[in-house]
C-alpha cells in the first residue's frame, strides 16, 4: 500500500447492510461490485452516485478513508489496532477493545442505543462516542402502527366498498340507520371495529425500532408495555412512556402485541405456539422485523381457531413470495412486501448526517 493510502484515517465498519455504505462512500478502493449493487439498491427512490459524490465534498478530510468491515467480535478486535473510528450496529466496544485500540478517536454507533459500548471507557481515554437516530427506525415504528390501524379500523378489507351490493357481496348486512332518530355512522354495518387509544401495546423488544414505537404508541394514548431479556431502569423506559413486564404478563395483558427484534438464532420463533397461546383471546400480533421470530404454523393455527384477532406483517416468511400463501386466506391478515423502511432516501439521510458528523468530531470537516 502506498504512503498516501497508510496515511489515511482507518475506520471499522460492522458488516451489515446499511453501514456498508460507509466504505462505499469514503473507501476508492471498494468494489465496483458493491458500488454498482448499491446503485440498484437505491435506484427506486435516488442517484446514488449523485449523492455519494455530493457527500464526498462535504465531509471534507474524511474521504478518501481506509474503509474495513467486520463480522464478528474478534474481527473487531484484530482490526482495531490502526482504527480512527469505529461505526458499529450491534457489535460491542467494551474496555478490553479501547485498550487495543491507540489510534482510536471515534465510536460511532449507527443507532441511539448505547448499552453494547462502555461510554465511561472510550470517556477516559479522550474517545468521542456519537449516535445516529435512523429514520428508518422511525419508519419501521410507523408501519408497525399503520399495521394496528389497518386490522383494527379494517381499512384495507372494507376499502372500496360503497354500495349495498359491494358490501353484501363481501359479505356484511348494510342497512341505513332512522336518521329521524339515530346518526348514520357505520351504516354499512361493519362488526369488530377498534381503536388504539385506552388499549394496552405490547412491545417484544426495547431496542432502536422498540422505543420509538413506544413513543408514538404513547403518544396515541396507548398503555405500553415492553419485554426484552435485560430490563432497562424504570427511569429510562419511562422517557418512551413504556413499562416493564414479563414476556408471559405481556401477552396476557396486551390487545396489541408488536415483535421488534432482530433476527438471528437466539430470537427465532420467539413467539411460537405456546406463547401465541398465552396471548389475550382476540388481540392483533404485528411483526415489522423479520417474518422468523414468529412460528409460521402457530399463527395461521391461532387465526384459524379466532384465539388471535388478526396479524400483520411486513418481511414475508418468503421473498418473493406467494399468492397462494395460506395466511392470505385470513379476512383478518395485513401482509406488505418488506417496504416497512422505506423510502430509500431515510437511509441515505441517516447515513449522509452520520458521516458529516464524523468529519466534524474527527476534525476533519471542510474549512478545518
């Protein structure tokens, strides 16, 4: 490698989708492979290449950077004697890593929530550590909303459906109220209409995407509960208007019920068919995050038998999927084709911000 190479700033970037782009963008050396798949990847909502050479300019000194991604805690690790920065997703900075770090200025978490990173650590050695609040998060927590809207005004099943004929044919008995007496409201007759506000929301997971459901869910004027393995203090969930409860009591309680982890093996089928039966008879079960942590059979066995009140879905078990899926024979069943964090351009906001920002913590913003 050359001087001019070895001489730029090194920063670690944990392997998953989205932080990847950090070394698409500072990195000249990254594959065209990867440059032109995030070029498809955005192509729906932006111009990549437009924006990455916009952000080039304005993060100053930090393009161009040596950019390293790693999977894994020992490859965090072993990367970390040169590393400038460090941008982590889920992967932790403890002690031990600050300590093999000299050259380390900066952690970066593509995110808010600290508890994977030793703040007190990176503190004392002079380790700036900085957050990004996503947008994506934020859009994830909405399409969980708009999926308790859909199923609980039934939106989606009664669109479109106007006339006497229309709402016989799906199946409802219309009939205009004595509005010599009575209003008109819901003359079609639709049974089983709900609303958010005076219900309980449960929320499986107290991360990023869980905390800002809560937040609106409170915001609605919702009772939220939360579960994760690792309570937070009472102080800090109560921030996001949410409260602790074990997984069982959470089930019991909850009309709603909203699953926002990630999915690897210790979350797989995190609800499966003895905790879906724990849940309350009739309550609505929405899953932005991945399809896994709920068990597949158990869901459409808990709606065939009515003990769950309807599901909703957005990352279906399979993609591309299909139209003969036994979950879309179900009234009572919202399913969306991953789109929950949408549109493409909350990522490139999210990420274009968290790079300025290192620039300017690094010293490296332009005019410095």
């Amino acid at each position: 490698m050359s001087a001019t190479a070895s001489e730029r700033p090194l920063i670690v970037v944990e392997d998953d989708p989205f932080p990847r782009i950090v070394q698409a963008v500072l990195d000249p050396e990254a594959t065209q492979e990867r440059v032109d798949a995030f070029v498809d990847f955005f192509s729906t909502d932006d111009d990549f290449l437009a924006w990455r050479e916009d952000l080039r300019a304005a993060v100053g000194g930090l393009y161009p950077s040596r950019v390293v991604t790693v999977r894994s805690q020992e490859d965090l690790r072993a990367a970390l004697p040169g590393a400038t920065a460090v941008v982590t997703e889920s992967l932790a900075v403890g002690a031990e890593d600050v300590a093999a770090a000299p050259r380390l200025r900066l952690v970066q978490k593509y995110g808010q929530v600290l508890r994977a990173i030793d703040v007190a650590a990176c503190r004392a050695r002079g380790i700036a550590v900085a957050t990004q609040r996503r947008r994506s998060n934020i859009a994830c927590a909405e399409m969980s909303l708009a999926l308790m809207l859909d199923l609980a005004k039934k939106v989606r099943i009664t669109h479109g459906l106007l006339s006497i004929d229309q709402l016989q044919a799906a199946g409802y008995r219309p009939k205009p109220f004595d509005r010599r007496h009575t209003g008109n409201s819901n003359w079609a007759r639709i049974p089983g209409l709900r609303m958010l506000y005076e219900s309980t929301l449960g929320v499986v997971g107290f991360g990023e995407i869980g905390r800002e459901l809560a937040l609106r869910a409170a915001a609605l004027g919702m009772k939220v509960l939360y579960w994760q393995r690792t309570p937070v203090p009472a102080t800090e969930a109560a921030v996001f208007g949410a409260e602790y409860a074990p997984i069982e009591s959470l089930l019991a309680r909850s009309d709603y019920v909203s699953v926002q982890l990630p999915g690897n093996a210790s979350t797989r089928h995190i609800l499966d068919r003895g905790r879906l039966a724990q849940m309350k008879p009739g309550a609505i079960l929405v899953n932005s995050s991945r399809a896994d942590l709920i068990e597949r059979q158990a869901v459409v066995d808990a709606l065939a038998s009515g003990h769950l009140g309807g599901f909703g879905l957005d990352t279906p078990y399979d993609e591309p999927g299909s139209a003969d899926d036994p979950l879309l024979g179900f009234a009572n069943v919202t399913i969306t084709p991953h789109t929950a964090a949408q549109p493409r351009t909350n990522a490139l906001r999210d990420l274009g911000e968290m790079m300025v920002g290192m620039s300017r913590l690094l010293g490296l913003a332009p005019g410095r």
